[in-house]
C-alpha cells in the first residue's frame, strides 16, 4: 500500500505518505510563544502514525502578519525557544515536523496588526472566520514594505532551522498575502510586482529564493490553492495552464513539495481535471502533497494513483480520529468532524 511506504524528500526520510495538514487551533499563548499543551498536542499524532507533521500557519511578523488572535509566531527567538519543546517531543516519538511561515495580509482579523497590508487597496468579501466580523479596508503595501516581508519570512526560515524543524512549508494558499500577490483577481498593482504572471509571481518566488538561502539542504514546501477565504470559485485567468506555469516557477525557485489545498482533491476544475493532477504533470523533481475532503483510505488511495502525488494531507479526519491510520487500516468506523473542533481544547488522548 503506497500510503505505507516511506518517502524520501531531499535529506530526510518520511515513515510514510500521510501528513498532518495545518489547522489553526488558536491555543497560543497571547505573545504568540506555544502553550504548554501544544507538545503534546503535535507529538500525539506522532506517536499514533502520522509520518510528518505540518505546524499551524505561524506568523513571521508582528506588525502587519498576524492573522488571528492567539495564533502562534516564529519571529522572536522566544518562540524559537518554545518550538524546540514541540520539534523535540515530535521526534521523541520518530515523527517529522515542518514549520509552515504565514503572512496574513488583507485576511489579518480587524485590529490585530498595527498596520493592515496587501498586495493591492481593497476589502476583502465576507467576514473574518475567526471572529465574524467585517473584513477590514488594507491598503498596498510598499516597495519598502515587501522588502521587510521578504526578510522576516527569512528570520523566520532561520528561526526554523535553530528550532530544529525537518523543514519548512510557505503558505502560499487561500488568500492570504502570498497568494495575494499571485492571484490576479486581488493583485491590481502596476509595478514589478503585479500585472503579468511572471511579476505576480515575483513575490513567491523571492520568498522561496531567501528561505532556501537559510535551510541549506533541509526541504521547503509550498502550500498553494485555487480557492480564497474570501471567494471559493477563483479560476485563474490562464486556467491550467497558468497553474502548471506556477507550479514551474516554484520549483525552479528551490521548491521540494507542493502542497495543493483544494476543497475537493479529487474533483476536476473547470478544464477538465483536477488541480492535483496538474501540478503533478507539471513538475519533474518537486513532489506533490494531494488536500481537500479526504476522509477514508479509499480516497487517500484514489489520490495517491494520481501522477506526481507521493502524499496525502488531512486535516479535520485527523481532528476528530487522532487513531485515523489505524482506524481507517482496520477498517474500523471513524467519528465524524463537527463544526468548532478546531476551537476547542487540544487532545491528548
């Protein structure tokens, strides 16, 4: 069974295919340091099987890339220092960890930032997820801005590597900044950073380029999506083929693992096919995590046939059975996710 086997991502090797997906849990300490029950809480999955495990998104900086409250951070080297407790208790228990690096952008809650920036001026739709409330009006982040952006997300890559993380995951999904810069629906600029695909991507591609400056050999995942918290329908202009020129850039850039975030794995897009398959056709070296509604071993497996997709991530199947893999191997019945888990106390069990 493929899920089984290990995986081999640059210089570390992975028991198996499946990955803890990152789910934001808001149980940080208020200085964004981790709690005392986030030890438990990753190196739990670790000891029930999962191979590698991918932290919540972790803010790289205070003043405008927080994205909820009590949301952990990996900018000062106070949270440096909780981190190693997690990273050590996850290998304690032979598991992997990645630190995944955030920037929360135009999707940042009202109020949490001194300053509230984006690719472009604008609001985004709907209301927050965490509290409810109306998005927020951010306004286009500068020149000088994006630089200082570009260097906390490199702080934070070399906070990683001191903490002792196995390796790094770039959000670059769902709306927030990264995606931001890249989407052309919510990226209005008209300097070297907006426009055409190739300056949308400018920002991403830099990220990638500074972040493997720092994690010498250790591997570096990007965590990419269609959908936005704000709009779940967005198609790119270029449709598939703009993917697969994405998902090329990033490779080039130093990319090891995509990690594709859709709200289906499995479903075709508008051209026909799905996401995950494309990004797979589109890479040679880069590997490819499959996400989005997977639930049963039947559909880990499903997705693991697919070219180019060497793992799978679940999310709320692992929230509500931290026993999924031998659950699922046993074919025993699993317990069905509901609305709010993720905010309620971390499980230990």
């Amino acid at each position: 069974m493929k899920l089984l086997e290990p995986l081999d991502i640059r210089n570390i090797q992975i028991s198996n295919r499946l990955v803890l997906a990152p789910m934001s849990r808001m149980q940080a300490n208020e200085d964004g340091t981790v709690s005392e029950r986030m030890p438990l809480y990753y190196s739990n999955y670790a000891r029930r099987g999962v191979g590698l495990l991918m932290t919540e998104a972790l803010y790289t900086d205070k003043i405008s890339g927080r994205a909820y409250f009590n949301q952990p951070g990996l900018c000062t080297a106070a949270q440096r220092d909780t981190w190693r407790t997690v990273v050590s208790a996850v290998h304690d228990m032979g598991g992997r960890i990645f630190a995944q690096l955030q920037h929360g952008g135009r999707l940042a809650e009202p109020g949490l930032n001194p300053q509230h920036i984006a690719a472009s001026d604008g609001i985004a739709a709907g209301n927050t997820w965490q509290t409810g409330r109306p998005n927020a009006a951010a306004r286009a982040a500068t020149t000088s801005e994006i630089k200082q952006i570009i260097e906390c997300f490199e702080r934070a890559a070399s906070y990683a590597v001191e903490a002792g993380f196995d390796g790094i995951e770039i959000h670059g999904a769902r709306g927030y900044l990264i995606d931001d810069f890249l989407s052309a629906s919510t990226n209005r600029r008209e300097d070297e950073y907006g426009g055409s695909l190739e300056n949308r991507l400018r920002l991403p591609v830099q990220i990638v380029e500074c972040v493997r400056g720092v994690v010498g050999k250790r591997p570096i995942s990007f965590n990419m999506s269609l959908y936005k918290m704000d709009d779940l329908s967005y198609t790119p202009p270029g449709g598939e083929a703009e993917m697969t020129s994405i998902a090329s850039a990033l490779e080039t850039a130093g990319v090891d693992l995509l990690h594709v975030s859709t709200r289906k794995a499995l479903r075709d897009e508008q051209w026909g096919e799905p996401l995950v398959k494309v990004i797979g056709a589109a890479v040679t070296r880069a590997r490819v995590i499959a996400n989005g509604g997977l639930k049963t071993l039947d559909d880990c497996s499903q997705c693991l046939a697919l070219p180019g997709v060497e793992a799978v991530s679940l999310a709320r199947a692992l929230l509500s059975n931290p026993d999924w893999l031998s659950m699922a191997l046993e074919r025993r019945p699993l317990e069905t996710y509901v609305p709010g888990m993720e905010r309620e106390a971390l499980r230990i069990a």
